[in-house]
C-alpha cells in the first residue's frame, strides 16, 4: 500500500467514533524502514478536546485496522 492510498482515508478513533481527521505524512524507522507512525491534521472538533497543535502522530500500536475507507486508531483521552 502507498502512502497516497493511506491518505484518502478517514482516520476514525474508535474509543468515541469520532473523526480525528486525515493523513498527511508518515515516520519511518531509517534502519529497518518499518513505519513508526502517522502523522494526521486533526480536525477542529478532534483538536479542541486532545491538543491546539496543527498535527497529531499516531504511533502504529495505535492502529487497529486499516479498511478500505478508513483507518481505525484507539486513542483514548
């Protein structure tokens, strides 16, 4: 899968069904080139309860599932 393909995606939090918001880049470990975590552009209403900051890293362990559509993270509060 591209990182193009990941973007399209909405990025759903499972712990409350909300939308956090979509994919604009990616960290990956330079020694074995396994993906470390996604960075997101929160949404307004995801931003005003977790952080005021302009992006948000979803670290992999985060993730649960990766559909077709969406992406399924567990970030709790």
């Amino acid at each position: 899968m591209r990182l193009s393909e990941l973007q399209i995606k909405d990025v759903i939090n499972v712990y409350d069904g909300k939308k956090v918001g979509n994919i604009i880049d990616a960290k990956i470990d330079g020694n074995d080139g396994k993906m470390m975590k996604l960075i997101v552009e929160p949404n307004r209403m995801f931003r005003k309860f977790f952080s005021s900051k302009d992006e948000l890293e979803i670290i992999w362990d985060q993730i649960v599932k990766i559909g077709d559509d969406v992406i399924l993270v567990n970030i709790e509060f």
